[in-house]
C-alpha cells in the first residue's frame, strides 16, 4: 500500500511538472511562431459557439434551484429580502464560473483529449513533425487561445441566467417583493464579483487545455489509450477545478479585498 501510494505521488509530481513544462512551450510558441488564424476561429467556434446551450440549461436550473432552496430557508426567518442578493453573489462568484468549467471539460475536455490522442495513435503528430510543424503551436496553442477567450463569455452566460432564473423563482412563484430584491441586489453586489468570476473562468479554461492536451499527447499507443485518455482528462480537470477553486477563492477575496 505505501509503495502504491508513492508511486502516485511521483506520477502526480511528474505529470504536474510535465503539465507546467507545457504550458512554458505553449508560451513559448504564442510569442515566437505566428498565431494560425483558421485554426484559432474554429476554435472558438467548437468550444463557445457549441457550449452555448449546455451552460445555459445548467446556469438556468442551477440559479433557479439554488434561489427557491435560499427563499424556503430563508422566508422562515423573515429574510426573503435577501435571497436576491444571496443568489447574485453565489452565481457570480462560485457557481457560476465552477460549474462553467465542469460542463465545459466535460464536453470539450475529454473530446479534445480523444482529438489529439487519436492524432498520435496514428502517427499524424509524427507526421507534422516530419514536415517541420511544431506541434505545441500547431495543436496547443489554437486550442488554449480558443478556450481562454471563449471561458469568460460562458461564465457570463451562466451566471447571467442563473440570476434571471433566480429571480423568476423568487418574485413571481414565491411571492418575494420584487422592489427589495433588486434593491438589496444592487447594494450588495459590485464590479468586483464579476471580475472575481470572469478570472476564474479564464483561469478554468486554461487548466482544462493543458491537462487536456497532456493527456491527448502522452497517451498509451492503442485504441484503449484513446478512451483513457478522454476520460482522464475529464477528470482530472474536474478534480483540478474543484481543488484550485478553493485556493483562487481566498486569493481573489484578499486581491480585491485590498
């Protein structure tokens, strides 16, 4: 059992130092190689265009819910005023940007990882390399562009709609006044919870590229890596979203805090 357990610390240590490594390359590649166009656009085009309507059911039912859950509790105690500006900070700060990004690797996550794994099963990475193409500026940073670009605006839809549900729920269906919720909303909510949320966002969609693209890129050379490595980078990253958001929630609280 200790054995085991090392030898998965060193696999995690490994993987995460490799997963830094690429994102140094990506980098690297961004300011030394000329952006492919095309290739950015389809991009954008895959991942924000197509995850449109997924983070708008998931935003919708989630601030809906969450709003008549905060009305219940809360309308016991004489608060209903306060379930408008509850929701808003919980959709715009956490819930938001979290489950964005968990919808998000898993739809474009894995399929990503599936992408690139079936492309060095294959030997077409092989065969770029052989025309002089460098891969990480060819593959990855397309991808990473596409995916941190795109990261903010379906945030912005998810937690946009999440408080319009919330509301919905709360003013027409559970009878909360209409007048102290977006008054309470407005006073207790500022540019800085946006902010908070639309860098977590950016943040997310870079984590789930890498480890996506690592996955894909070092995957085992059978058709069964190509489905290990799809469910793998799901994941992971959704286990690295998780965990990081804690961390990038105290590091946000005290960067706007100050």
């Amino acid at each position: 059992m200790i054995q085991r357990l090392g030898h998965q610390c060193i696999q995690f240590l490994r993987s995460t130092g490799e997963i830094f490594f690429l994102l140094l390359d990506t980098i690297y590649s961004f300011f030394s190689f000329p952006l492919r166009w095309k290739l950015f656009l389809m991009q954008i085009l895959s991942i924000g265009a197509k995850s449109q309507m997924i983070v708008l059911i998931t935003g919708a039912f989630t601030g809906a819910v969450f709003a008549a859950q905060v009305q219940f509790h809360f309308g016991k105690l004489g608060m209903s005023s306060a379930t408008g500006p509850v929701v808003t900070l919980a959709m715009l700060r956490e819930l938001g940007p979290v489950l964005c990004a968990l919808m998000v690797s898993g739809r474009v996550g894995s399929a990503m990882a599936a992408e690139i794994s079936t492309m060095r099963v294959t030997e077409q990475i092989d065969a770029l390399r052989a025309l002089g193409v460098y891969v990480t500026q060819y593959l990855v940073v397309p991808r990473f562009l596409g995916l941190v670009v795109s990261m903010p605006l379906l945030v912005a839809i998810t937690s946009g709609v999440g408080i319009l549900c919330g509301y919905l729920v709360s003013v027409p269906l559970l009878g909360v006044e209409p007048a102290y919720y977006w008054e309470n909303t407005i006073r207790f909510t500022s540019l800085d919870d946006v902010w908070m949320g639309e860098l977590k966002g950016m943040f997310f969609g870079g984590l789930i590229v890498l480890i996506s693209c690592y996955r894909g890129l070092n995957c085992q050379l059978s058709a069964e890596g190509v489905g290990i490595a799809a469910t793998q980078a799901m994941v992971y990253s959704s286990i690295s979203i998780l965990i990081s958001n804690f961390f990038f929630s105290f590091l946000m609280n005290i960067l706007f805090a100050g």
